[in-house]
C-alpha cells in the first residue's frame, strides 16, 4: 500500500482557517491569536502566529472568507457576510 505524503503546513493552516470561520456566524469577533492557537492545536506544528495570519488576509483577498478589523491595536476581527465591505 502506497503511504500518502501529508498535505504542505501552508495547506493545513488554510484548511483550518476555512474551518474556523465555517464555525461561526456574522457578527462574531475574535481576535487573531485565536485564530493561530487553533490552527496550532489543530496541526499540531510550531509556525510564526503572523504566518496563519498572513494566510488569513490572503484567504480575504481571494473571496475565500470575509471579516474585517475592528480593533488593530488589539487584533479584534469580525465576521462579516459574503459581500459584506470590509476594511483593508
């Protein structure tokens, strides 16, 4: 039996990102370091918390999920609904 490479971290990050924010409804707020636990709990690998962000930004620029920040300072987001305009 041939034995399955796993998928790239960059892969896995991305997934539980999507899976995240499949969890919640618009209107929620969390802040990023939330986002970069779960994803390193989830994974169960050591990665730089801005690089699950930087994958969180980019997922926005692509159409993939949408929020906006709320609170820079404290690194709050919101959930926001598809079309929904966000800030940059």
């Amino acid at each position: 039996m041939k034995h399955l490479k796993p998928l790239p971290i960059k892969t896995q990050i991305k997934q539980y990102i999507k899976t995240l924010f499949d969890m919640l409804n618009p209107g929620d707020q969390l802040r990023t370091e939330d986002v970069y636990k779960y994803c390193k709990r989830m994974t169960g690998k050591q990665f730089y918390p801005d690089t699950a962000i930087r994958y969180l930004r980019e997922m926005r620029q692509n159409n993939v999920l949408n929020y906006t920040c709320i609170n820079k300072q404290e690194r709050i987001i919101k959930v926001l609904s598809p079309g929904e305009v966000h800030s940059l």
